[in-house]
C-alpha cells in the first residue's frame, strides 16, 4: 500500500532501526516504546490487522510469531509479552497487522 508507513519502512523507503529481517519478515525497534524493550514484528505483505487474515495467511500468521520468538532469542530475553492490537479500540494506529515485542520490566496481568 503506497500510503502505509509500515510498508514503507519495509520498502527501505523510511529508515528504521532495523534489528531482524528475511524474505518474509521485518523487526524494528519502536519509537515511542512502551517497555524497556519494544521491538514491532511486523509482514512484508500488507494485511490492515489480524482480523483481515484470511486462511491463505496462516503460514504468514505462523511466520510473524516465529520471528518474534527469534529476536527475543536475539536479544536475550528469557521472559517477554507478544501483543497484536486489532482495531482502533484496542489501540491499532497503524493499519499494518503488526506485533509488538515488549520486555524489560514486569508486565501486569490484565493487561491494558
């Protein structure tokens, strides 16, 4: 999508601190974190938010939380929350499906 700034960065199009790649994927480090470490997991291919997945997306889906778990690896964090907000009212503002990587501090449960 020529407008999403989530494509746009995976184009190379807007620099950002890159930390893991590959044909599939791309993560970078968030710039308005949220926890001591914040990196954003996010597909190559567009997809608004998870809701817009299809079944033809399920190896995409199974791609995004491995890569998650490979830069966790990456950095070294033994514990760490995996989120993916769908929707504005649950706090989506960019409408590239995209995972969130927090570690770092204690996280609280229920979350939000």
């Amino acid at each position: 999508m020529s407008d999403c700034l989530f494509c746009k960065i995976a184009a190379g199009q807007i620099p950002a601190a890159v930390v893991y790649e590959d044909e599939h994927m791309l993560a970078f480090e968030d710039i308005n974190p949220q926890a001591p470490t914040h990196t954003l997991v996010i597909p190559r291919t567009h997809l608004p938010d998870l809701a817009a997945a299809e079944p033809d997306h399920e190896a995409l889906l199974g791609r995004l939380l491995a890569a998650a778990a490979r830069v966790a690896a990456q950095k070294g964090l033994s514990s760490y929350r995996t989120v993916i907000n769908n929707g504005s009212g649950a706090g989506q503002t960019v409408f590239h499906l995209h995972l969130h990587l927090l570690a770092g501090r204690p996280m609280g449960w229920p979350p939000g």
